[in-house]
C-alpha cells in the first residue's frame, strides 16, 4: 500500500512540473501562432485611393523602366472588381497603364474641391505610358506637359481616365 502511495505521489509530481512548464511555454506558443496568422492572414484590402497611387503615381521614372516597376507594384494583371458578387477577376496581362510623374500631393490637388468622373487637372504633369509587348515586356513612352483627367471621389482621385496634349 505504501509503495502505491509513493508511486501515486511521484506521478502527481510529474504532472504537476509537466503541467507547470506546459503552462509556462503557452505564452511562447501563443505568440508565435498569433504571429503565424498575421504572417499568413490575406492582406488588407486597400482603398481606392491606395490603389490609384499604387497604380498610377510614382516620383521618378523612365520609359525604360516599365517592365519593373509594373511587376514590382503588381499592376501586371488585369483586375475587374464586380460591384454584384463584391469579387475581383483576373482577366489576363494589363495591356497599358499610365503613371504619373509626380508626388502624391500634387496630384492629390486635382481633385482639391472636386468630384466627378472626369476631373482635368489645372497643372501639367509629365507621364510614361507603359505598353505590354507581344514578348510579355512594358515599353515606355514619355509624354511631356500633359493635362490629365481623373476620376475624384472625396476629394481624392480614384482611376486614371485620360491624358490630354496641353499648351506650353
């Protein structure tokens, strides 16, 4: 009886410091899954604003550098977001996009005060068209001077519509 009762108190130990470094170590393991879910969880979905920057602006750039720059911002896709379903189609490669030369702020202004489908922009900006090529590459062309046309909802310009000659 004496030896079951040792035997019974030497397992109870054994829980107990199991028990005691299970607890101690669970912090370590919840950290880690909590950083596994951010790690692996999708993305944020980025407003429209985001994405027209994210498209359409950058500071500096040549017609040379298409190619990059489309792929480094992941604008190589064709991307239709239904309004019914609430989904994005991938609709294959992105055949043009234009970019901005300018910074966020400047461009921003366009839409200072304004809202509609097709804001003209009091400023000239210079811009690089860039378009897909049969061998799967962008090629640039720079346009000096250029009116451009925006969509602006909430002050802030959404989709790139048009680009237009201007004076000067």
């Amino acid at each position: 009886m004496q030896r079951h009762l040792l035997e019974y108190i030497h397992m109870s130990t054994n829980v107990s410091a199991l028990l005691s470094a299970t607890m101690s170590i669970f912090p370590v393991c919840l950290f880690v899954c909590l950083l596994l879910v951010q790690v692996v969880a999708p993305e944020t979905t980025e407003t429209d604003f985001q994405k027209f920057v994210r498209q359409h602006i950058i500071e500096a750039m040549d017609e040379n550098d298409c190619t990059t720059v489309m792929a480094n911002r992941n604008i190589t896709k064709k991307v239709r977001t239904s309004e019914r379903t609430e989904t994005n189609e991938t609709k294959g490669p992105k055949k043009i996009n234009t970019f901005i030369i300018a910074n966020e702020n400047e461009v921003k202004a366009i839409c200072h005060g304004q809202n509609g489908p097709e804001v003209r922009s009091a400023n000239k900006f210079n811009i690089v068209v860039c378009k897909l090529t049969k061998e799967g590459r962008y090629e640039g062309t720079i346009k000096y001077y250029q009116i451009i046309e925006v969509k602006c909802e909430n002050n802030l310009p959404v989709h790139f519509h048009d680009q237009i000659k201007g004076k000067g």
